[in-house]
C-alpha cells in the first residue's frame, strides 16, 4: 500500500488524503442502499422500515418470518426454482461460445477483430431495454417467445460479453510458445486446447462463468419482454412484488442475492490473483 513520502508538499498532502476521503464517500454512496436492506430483512413487523424496537435494539423486534416465508411460500419458491434452472444453462451457452469467441479474437490473423468485438460486447454496452424490446420482437417471429429455451439464449447472450471480455484478458499473457509446441509433439487442436491452453486461462473462464451467472440470475428486464408467467424468475417476482403487494420478504430474497453475489464476486477476486500468478504478472 503506498504511503505519503515525509517529503510531500502541502498541496501533495492533500491531495493524498482528499483522494481517499472523495474514494471513501462514493463507497459510502454505493454501498449504503445494500446495507440498508440487511437488518431490514430481520423485522418482526411488516414495515419497510426501521422500528422503534429495531433502533433500540430490542431481541423481540427482529424475526426470521420473512426468510421462512421465502422457503416456505411457493410464490417464491416457484420463481426461485425458475432461476436456478434458467441461469446454469445460460451460463454453460456463455461460457462455451465466449470463450470461444474470445480465443478465436486472439488470434492475429483475424481480420477486423475490432469491430466483432464491438458487435459480440453490445449487448453489455445497449440500454437493456433496447436489447429486451429487440429479443422480444426477434422471438415472437421464430417462435420462441416465452418459452424456457427462448429465456435462456437471451440470458447467454447477456453473459457472452462477460466472458469474451475476462478470457480475452487472461489471454493477453498467454504465451502461443506452448500450443505451438504441443503442435510439435503431435497434439491435435483439441487436445492443445483441453491439455495446455485450459489449464492456463481456466481462472479467466470460471470469472466469466461467475459474472455470467449473476446477469442472469438477477436480470428481470429481458425476461419480462421474451418470458411467460412459466418462466417468471426471482427477479420477475421481486419486481411484481414491488409493484402489487409490497411483502417485506422481498427484503429477505434481496439480502440472499446480495450475499450470493458476495461470495461469487469474491471467488472472481481470489480467481483473478490466480491468474495473475500463473501468468507472472504478481509476486507469488
């Protein structure tokens, strides 16, 4: 961590501690509506909002109801089982055709690899609504529109961006020595590719795996235009409670999602550094 040198100037000094005072007020800014929610969650009252028992710290005023109410109500449950069956193959779709995209973009001999990989990253860098409105009139005239497989290949290609974008930069240190060599040694593309290039960009996969996972889990704007009340995902639910019957056990459902999305943001972090390492781009 660097350290303001005893030397510094006044206006050095500063800006070394005004830097991380504006750093720790825009942390503060983003993070407070998450934390909110937390303690939120544990109300034995039906309130959105912070009781007098809750501020006095009184045992009687926090309660599970609304964590049990999720696992136990098939409103919620229903939708939650629509996630965890929509994302993972969303997710499988993402990170097969992104990484392939992203190791046939690596090569050198790919003509205008700027501009397709500014069409395979759109769908991150579009207004979502632009993208939903699009899938939705693409989907009704293919026949997919809300169906469970019409869902998914929407998501996936949310997720595709992700993944082109963390592979491609795990394959920036990549060095082409190695496949050549395997080449050499009698080792077909495939072979090369499970055995000697995997192995070596799979810290960069799995992160785009992991974002992938989250954008579908969590998105609800796409699978409002393309999806059916079949395929209403947890995002969908939490939405339309919002919107018709304010149940606070939406406060627990968005306090598991941020958690998961804490432990999956987390393993990209400690993947990351892995993969930094295995490249030498950071001390062991």
């Amino acid at each position: 961590m660097s350290s303001l040198p005893p030397y510094a100037t006044t206006g050095q000094r500063i800006w070394f501690y005004g830097f991380r005072v504006i750093c720790g007020l825009i942390f503060f800014f983003l993070i407070a509506p998450i934390i909110t929610i937390i303690p939120l969650s544990f109300n034995a009252e039906n309130f959105f909002t912070f009781t007098p028992g809750m501020l006095a710290l009184d045992p009687e005023a926090y309660s599970l109801q609304h964590y049990r109410d999720f696992f136990t109500n098939p409103n919620w449950q229903q939708p939650l089982w629509n996630s965890i069956k929509i994302a993972p193959m969303a997710t499988f779709l993402s990170v097969s055709l992104g990484t392939l995209a992203a190791i046939g973009l690596s090569q050198s001999h790919v003509p205008f690899k700027g501009a397709i990989m500014a069409i395979l990253i759109s769908p991150m860098i579009v207004p979502l609504i632009i993208s939903a409105a699009g899938m939705y009139f693409f989907y009704s005239r293919i026949g997919l529109q809300g169906t469970y497989l019409g869902v998914v290949l929407a998501h996936a290609a949310l997720g595709i961006p992700f993944v082109i974008i963390t592979v491609t930069a795990t394959l920036v240190g990549f060095d082409r020595s190695l496949t050549r060599a395997a080449a050499n040694l009698g080792a077909d593309p495939v072979t090369t590719f499970f055995r000697v290039q995997m192995p070596l960009i799979l810290p960069g996969v799995i992160s785009g795996g992991l974002f992938a996972f989250i954008t579908s889990f969590d998105e609800v704007v796409v699978v409002l235009f393309v999806g059916s009340a079949g395929q209403k995902t947890l995002p969908w639910q939490m939405f339309t409670g919002l919107r018709e019957q304010i149940s606070p056990t939406i406060l627990a459902a968005a306090t598991i999602l941020v958690s998961i999305s804490v432990v999956l943001l987390a393993t990209v972090e400690i993947l990351r550094r892995r993969s930094e390492r295995l490249r030498g781009m950071s001390p062991q």
